[in-house]
C-alpha cells in the first residue's frame, strides 16, 4: 500500500509540475497559484511535498519574482492556516537538514527560515550545518545563513571572513560583524595584522578550496585600509585596533607635507613645521619616518633641528645626521632658517588683496560682540559672502569641525570663531546658541543674497561640527562655483595639464613659487585679474591665538566673493554668463545638503538591512534626467579606478570614457571633472569627499553589488543618454579615441606586404636597395597612405604611434572587407559577433536607427 501511495504522490507531483511550468511559460500567475493550492490540498505533508516540489527547480537565485519563490509563498500561506500541517521533533529534524541545500539568500531564505523554524533548530545542528557548507566552498551561503540564524558568536571569525574578503565581499562582510563589537574589533585586528608588507594573499587563498585565483596585488594596503577606515567610521571604533595602518596613513601625510613644503613650496614654514609635529607626535617610528624623509626632501640642518626636537639618540640617526649635530651653533643658524619673513611687496603685487582697512575686520568669540555682527549681515538687500575654515584631517576619519566661519558684507568682514569663547554656547541656557540663531536666520532668508564657493562640504563641516547647525534651511543661496564652470563651458577657455610650477616675474626664494590656480583662486582671477594667495589655506586653524597672516587670508577669502559677484552682476556677457545667471531653477531653492547618518544610526540600519544593497546616490540637481536627452558624444565621464569595467562597456556604446589606473588616487578624478567638465563615477567612500570637490550633479555613485552591464544601463538611464547603433563602437576601446582610419581588403593587403617588407630588410645590415613603395608596388599607387597620415617607410601613424598590423590574424583578411583603424593609437579592428553581442546585451537602452559604424563606414567607398 505504501509503494502504492508513493506512486500516486509522485503522479501528482509531476502533473502539477507539468501544471506550473505550462502557466508559467505563459505567464499565468494566477493559474500557477491555482495549480499548486490543488496540489497542497491533496497531500498528507506539505512541508514535506514543497521540499519534493523545489527539487525540480534551480532556487538558488532567490529573486523575489521568481517561480521557486511563488512556489514556497503559496506553501507557506497554507501552512500558517493549517497549524496542524506542521512537523515537530525527529521528522521537522530531517526535513530541516533537507532544506539547507536550498538555502540561499533573499525572499526564499526567509520563506524556508520561517516554515521550517530554522532560528528555533538546535544550535550544533545549525552550526554543524553552516559549517558544512563552508567546507564545501560555498563560503557566501554560509555567512549569509550564519547573520540570519545570529551564529557569527560560535564561529571563527578569520576562518568565515577571510574568504569573503578574498571575493571581494565587503557589504556582507560588514554585515556579518554588524550588531557584535566584540567580532568588529576582531576583524580590525585582523586587517591591522595584514597590512603588513610580508603578507601573501595568494598563500592564503590556497587554504580555502573553490576560490577564483588570486592577483598578487590582491587586498593591497590601500585596500585594506579602506576597509579599516570604513569600519572604523561605521562601528566608531578605537583607532589603536588598527595601529599599523594609522601609522601608514601618517607616513602618507608626512610625504604629502615634505611634497607641499619642498617641491610645490605652497606651504609656510610655520604652517608646515606645526602640522609636522602634530602628525608625528611622540611615535618614535613615525619620528624616524620623518628624519629618513627629511634627509630626502631637505638639507642636514634642517634634518638636525627635528632630530633635536623629537630627542632621538644619536644611535637611531643616519650618520651625517648624527655628525652635524656635534655642531654646537646649529640651533642658531637653525632658528633663523625658521623665521617666516614678511610678505614681500612682489607677492602683493601679485595676489588679490583685502580691499579694507584691517580695522574693518571684526574677530568675535562672545555674544556680546555678535550683536553687531547680526545688525550688519540681517539686513534686507544684503548680499554676503560666506566661507568656513578647518583644520586639514589629511584623510582623517569623517568630517572635519569648523573652526571659524567667515561673513563677508560691504566694507566689513566679520569672523566668528566657534573653538575658543563662548559663541556655541546659550547665552540663556534655554534653546539654541546665538551663533546658531544667527547662521539659522541668515540662510532661511529669503531677502538676503548668501555666495559661496562649493559650499557642500562646508554644510557638511557644519553638520559636523554642532548639532544646532543640523537641519539649516537653505534659501537664496548663490554658489559661485556652478557659475565658474559655466564660464569655463561657454567661455571656450583653453585648459592644459598641470605642468611645472612657476615663479613670479622680477622675484626669487621659496616664497615666489606658486602652482597653477584651481577653484575659487583661478575664479578671482579670471574675473578680477590676480588670483588668490593660498599659502594659509592648509593652516592649522584649531591652534590659538591665530596669526595676523591668517586672520587676513579668512577675511579674503570671503570677500572677494563680494567683488567677484558684483562684477559678474555688472558685466555678465563678457563672462559668458545670461543676465540671471545667479536665479536658482524653478522649483530649487538652494544647493542640496548631504544628509549624513551617526555611526549608531549606520549601525541600526545596517543590522535592519543587513542584505540590503542601498540604491545609488547622486545629487538630483543636474543629474536628474533631462528634458533632452544626450547623445554619447555629448556625454563625458572619469571612472574611478573602481569601475573599470563599467568604463569599458560605457566606451563602448560611444560614451567619451576616461578611467583612472589602479594606483591612481580618487582626488585625480576631481582635478580631471573640473577641468574637462565630466562626470565622476564613482563608488563607496570616495563619493562622499569626491562630490564635495565637483559641482552638484557631476558625480554619480554607482552600486558596486551590480555587474558593470546592470551599471552601464543605470547610468545610461539616469542621465538621459540616448544610445543608437550607429554609436556602439564608435570609439577605441583601448584610447579612448573617436576617429578612425578606413582600410579597405586590398590596401590593408598592401601594409601587409610592406610589413614583411619592412621587417626582413630590418634583420639585414645597410640600406634597402629601393624605397619600399618602388620596390614592392612598381604599378600601385599609394598616395591613399600619405592622405591618411600613414608612413610608407615606418608604418607610423601622423602622431608617430605604430600601426598595430600584427593584431590582425593571418587569414582574416579574405572574409573581412573593411578595417578601421585607431587614429591615435594604432590598434585594427573590424566587424565581428561582438557587435550583435553588445546590441543584444543593451537592446533596453538601444534605438535602432537602422544603421551601425561598419555600415556608415562602408558606404564611404573602398
């Protein structure tokens, strides 16, 4: 009777998955639901019958529209309105090892979970399981399993986080240390432990079976300190967990400060000398850090004096170190080398001044003297310039706490300092700060004109900086920087790469050598004729009292926005700019600020949405989509060095495509976006100090958890690029390049001819008896290749790059009619299945406009 029973359950199994797969395929989800109610009706088991029924399907995946999904809801709806359908004891023990196999992720991880009562399982039957998995290579299930069944206490933590690391699966990472700091201070040390030079990722991974193989630059110490640094932020942990790589990271600052100070010498000795000692400290590993760079960077007395300050034995010292020191006048001649000298009259000559009196600039640190502050800045009418000053993190962790902010109006600027007095603090002890009711009332007016230049990071700074501050409503607000760049788009303004720093006419010394302008110091100059000095930019402005130097920098540098604006006001079209350039668009009140969430906060939402990729961000101003759409010619973007294969699928579908290298730095993006006008992409971290760096809606975030093709489509989506056949390919893959040299079957036959030629006349000594084009094409004429810029005598291209004729592989020419090759850098390509692969890859962002490169190329001729 058994045998007889199990026959007829099978029956109906496989006539009901015959049942679902027909109303599947027709995409009948009712009558799917109507099949399998039927079924479940019928048999004595249902928790047992889903396992049987799931068999016959691949749920893995886990998406939440898929057939295993819609299969195990219905199952779990009737389960839950018939109580007496559910197993206990030794028969719920194996149908839950059964189900295991089918746990993955997603919407069917939680169905199975909840009717198979996994969370409520013995613990070493769910660990033993776990465990088994992991064994098994499937490393990803099972952190996956082990977050949702709160495991990760029980487990090894190198063992379980370690493969997720060599995947590159840092949000799962995240998550399975999320909710335990016990296991985050683990993981830090872990890292810590790695950054290590001696490390081997490749040793590693052989230790774990199934693992893709593994690049020796693999989880490199850039890498790894990101993700120490992110983990730091997001759990707010002890920077000592982690002390190696807080020692790297100062190593970093100090080669950045011997860089500023010695080769750019953008930076005073003062400033330099103070942001030295704060960054080394009492670390005697750090101090010698500093001496061995020193010793590269500066002169022995120089590198005397700071062996002298940090105390360091004579032992511990290179040699000519330690000789020089047995100078006994050294501090001397080595106090007057520190003196910083005024500014000479050639530098004032050359940079913007303050246009006021000094006595006009008001240093205010109580609420007494803000009264008169509040009387001059809140007036109707009024327009003031704003700006904020910090103390440089050199890529410390979050961001940075303002420490004077700056109110500029006609004939007077006001600097209000927010670390030394008591302006931050209520003068009634009830409500908010005067200081704070000042910025409050001045930013939500709508009768005052507020400028600034690239003010999100200083909202930012200010979130930061005091909770008053959080929340500012933004009203007529005028950021200088969008108006910049419309200058530098309309004005046709040629831009060159950085080149060599350069020294002021009729002048000499350290104190002469400038860099190039960028930013607000580049704006001021190209509108009022001289840039800005930013030798005080990088001060250290925590430290008191501040200097005179500084105090007329942070005047100056809110002022000039007042002498920028009014000029800009008074002559717009010889800037390029429309009459009302500064209007906000309709329906746009100010510049967006970031909205940034406390670590405690990232940490409850992370535990809540664990599994969760969160969707891309970008700032909606420009970056929404527009009422035009773009063509991929008008639309340029620099990819971070992140997205590499986002940036190759972008170029080609004919977007102007430029990527950073691997070892290139996220800033490098910046410097590129705002001087050709592109596009950051991004992702992770860097979008957060990037977008803060370029103006609103020029740097996109991209979600990292999906493929470059998902990430390409996005993109293409977002900003309203209109991609059509005739633009796949329609750029060199491997430069970047849009134009292309058309080779027909005979004449590419002819280079061939002469390649050959070239190369055995190469292996011989002394000249060929004839120019090649006598020798081998007696009757030919090649004019066709002193009209494309070819060389009849090297094979060069006009821009002197090699034809890359041995990437054409021998026999293709009797099939192949047409050939392009890349004008720039050499390279040959021709029609192939890849072009019916990419069309098929991107047909939901496609127009067919009935033609493709190779078609408009061959209607040109042979």
């Amino acid at each position: 009777m058994e045998c007889v029973e199990d026959s007829r359950a099978g029956h109906d199994l496989l006539q009901t998955v015959s049942a679902v797969n027909i109303a599947w395929a027709q995409k009948n989800v009712e009558q799917v639901k109507e099949s399998l109610r039927e079924f479940i009706s019928t048999v004595d088991d249902p928790m047992t019958s889903l396992l049987d029924l799931l068999d016959h399907y691949n749920p893995t995946k886990g998406k939440g529209n898929s057939l295993a999904v819609l299969i195990a809801c219905e199952f779990q709806k009737w389960i839950n309105t018939h109580l007496e359908c559910q197993q206990s004891g030794l028969r719920l023990k194996k149908l839950q090892a059964r189900v295991f196999p089918l746990v993955a992720e997603g919407a069917l991880m939680d169905i199975l979970l909840s009717i198979y009562k996994l969370q409520e399982a013995e613990r070493s039957f769910v660990l033993g399981n776990v465990t088994h998995l992991h064994q098994m290579g499937k490393y990803r299930e099972a952190a996956i399993l082990s977050i949702h069944l709160n495991l990760q206490p029980d487990l090894d933590l190198e063992e379980m986080c370690t493969p997720l690391l060599l995947l590159d699966r840092f949000n799962l990472l995240e998550a399975y240390v999320s909710g335990y700091p016990e296991l985050q201070s683990q993981l830090l040390q872990m890292l810590d432990r790695w950054s290590d030079s001696s490390f081997n990722p490749r040793k590693l991974s052989k230790q774990y079976p199934g693992l893709p193989p593994v690049k020796p630059d693999k989880l490199n110490l850039k890498t790894l300190s990101k993700l120490a640094f992110r983990l730091l932020e997001t759990f707010n942990l002890d920077p000592a967990l982690c002390s190696n790589m807080i020692n790297q990271r100062h190593l970093g600052t100090l080669k950045y400060l011997m860089y500023k100070r010695f080769v750019e010498k953008t930076m005073t000795q003062e400033n330099w000398a103070d942001h030295v000692q704060n960054t080394v400290g009492g670390n005697r590993w750090l101090q010698e850090q500093c001496i061995a760079l020193l010793c590269r960077y500066s002169d022995l007395q120089t590198t005397g004096l700071w062996a002298l300050k940090f105390g360091m034995p004579k032992e511990t010292l290179p040699k000519n170190v330690a000789d020089i020191l047995q100078d006994l006048c050294i501090k001397e001649k080595l106090s007057e080398s520190e003196k910083n000298p005024e500014e000479s009259q050639a530098r004032r000559n050359h940079f913007y001044q303050l246009p006021i009196p000094r006595s006009k600039v008001h240093f205010l640190q109580n609420h007494t003297e803000l009264s008169g502050c509040r009387d001059a800045v809140l007036k109707d009418g009024q327009v003031v310039g704003v700006d904020m000053e910090w103390r440089p993190s050199f890529g410390g962790l979050g961001k940075p706490n303002v420490s004077l902010i700056q109110l500029a109006v006609k004939e007077e600027v006001f600097l209000l300092d927010l670390l030394q007095g008591s302006l931050l603090q209520s003068s009634d002890s009830v409500g908010s700060s005067d200081l704070v009711t000042l910025i409050k009332d001045l930013f939500s007016s709508t009768r005052i004109t507020k400028l600034g230049y690239g003010m999100v990071g200083d909202f930012q700074s200010l979130d930061a900086t005091d909770a008053g501050f959080r929340g500012l409503e933004l009203r007529n607000v005028v950021d200088l920087c969008e108006a910049h760049k419309q200058m530098q788009r309309n004005r046709g303004r040629q831009r060159v790469a950085s080149g060599p720093v350069d020294v002021l006419e009729n002048t000499s010394g350290d104190d002469c050598i400038r860099q190039p302008e960028k930013g607000l110091s580049l704006l001021v100059k190209d509108v009022l004729g001289k840039p800005l000095d930013k030798k005080e930019q990088l001060s250290n402005w925590d430290k008191r009292p501040l200097r005179e130097v500084q105090i007329i920098y942070a005047a100056a540098d809110a002022y000039c926005l007042l002498d920028v604006f009014e000029i800009l006001c008074r002559t717009p079209e010889k800037f390029g700019l429309k009459p009302n350039f500064y209007e906000l668009p309709k329906g746009k009140t100010s510049p967006k600020k970031d909205v940034r969430r406390s670590p405690r906060q990232k940490e409850s939402v992370l535990k809540n949405n664990r599994l969760k990729t969160p969707p891309p961000k970008a700032i909606p101003a420009k970056s929404s989509p527009q009422t035009k759409p773009l063509s991929p010619r008008e639309f340029s973007v620099i990819c971070d060095n992140m997205l590499q294969g986002l940036g190759r699928y972008l170029r080609c579908l004919g977007v102007d495509v430029l990527m950073l290298e691997n070892d290139d730095d996220h800033r490098k993006a910046a410097e590129i976006a705002r001087l050709d006008g592109r596009v950051i992409l991004t992702c992770g971290m860097p979008y957060q100090t990037l977008r803060s760096q370029v103006g609103e809606g020029r740097c996109f975030s991209v979600d990292s958890s999906e493929r470059a093709k998902e990430q390409a489509i996005r993109v293409l989506k977002h900003f309203n690029v209109c991609v059509t056949h005739s633009d796949v390919f329609s750029r060199c893959q491997v430069c970047n390049c849009n134009k292309y040299l058309h080779i027909s079957r005979n004449k590419m036959m002819q280079l061939m001819k002469l390649r050959d030629y070239l190369e055995e006349v190469g292996e011989t000594q002394g000249p060929p008896p004839a120019s090649p084009p006598e020798r081998l094409f007696p009757s030919e004429s090649l004019q066709w290749m002193e009209e494309m810029g070819i060389s009849s005598e090297s094979l060069l291209l006009a821009n002197g790059t090699q034809l890359q004729l041995d990437t054409v592989p021998a026999g293709l020419l009797d099939r192949v009619p047409l050939f392009f090759c890349c004008s720039q850098c050499g390279k040959i390509f021709w029609e192939g299945s890849h072009f019916g692969r990419v069309v098929s890859q991107f047909k939901e962002v496609l127009q067919d406009d009935g033609a493709c490169i190779y078609q408009s190329a061959s209607h040109q001729g042979p």
